[in-house]
C-alpha cells in the first residue's frame, strides 16, 4: 500500500518527494477532482495526503468522497505556511467530543 500527495503548493510536494512519497500539485476545482478520481481508481493508495487549503477552499468535494469511499484514507495535512486550526484544536475537538473540559 501506497501513500500519494495531492498538494496546491510546490514547497510542500518537494518535501514529500524526498520523503518519497509521490503526489501531484493542482490549483483549480477541476484538476483536483481529477486528481482524487484517478488517485481513487488506484487499488495500490491507500493514505491521501491533502493539504488543509483544499478542505478550506472545497469542503463538499473533500467530505463527499470521505464519506462515499472506505479506501483510500484522506487525511489533511498543513503547508508550509503552518495550520489554519487554533493552538487548542485537539483539546477543543476531544470537549465538543465528549463533553468534557480538559
């Protein structure tokens, strides 16, 4: 089982070429639509790395496929910009979770 990247930037693609991991950068709807049909037809991926700007900018395309297909995983990762999230994400996350404060 494969790991692939789909990524909107060139910084964050190098990094995981050299971790070696293989991917493609794409910047409008369409070619990332593409992307994840031709990632999904792949029996061998089984992780998708995205970065957080698609799931910002394409929520309904990121969740409908999350939702509709076991395989492969999706799961989003920051840029080399850092993360759109809050310092207390998880802890934040886990209260709404279980309705506990931490």
């Amino acid at each position: 089982m494969k790991m692939f990247l789909i990524s909107d930037n060139v910084d964050t693609y190098t990094g995981m070429r050299l971790a070696g991991i293989e991917g493609v950068v794409v910047h409008e709807r369409e070619e990332l639509e593409e992307a994840i049909s031709s990632v999904c037809s792949n029996p061998e991926i089984a992780i998708v790395l995205l970065t957080e700007k698609f799931g910002r900018d394409f929520p309904d395309l990121i969740n409908n496929v999350r939702m509709n297909r076991r395989v492969p995983l999706f799961v989003e990762i920051p840029d080399r910009h850092g993360t759109g999230r809050s310092k207390n994400f998880i802890t934040d996350y886990v209260n709404q979770a279980i309705g506990l404060k931490l």
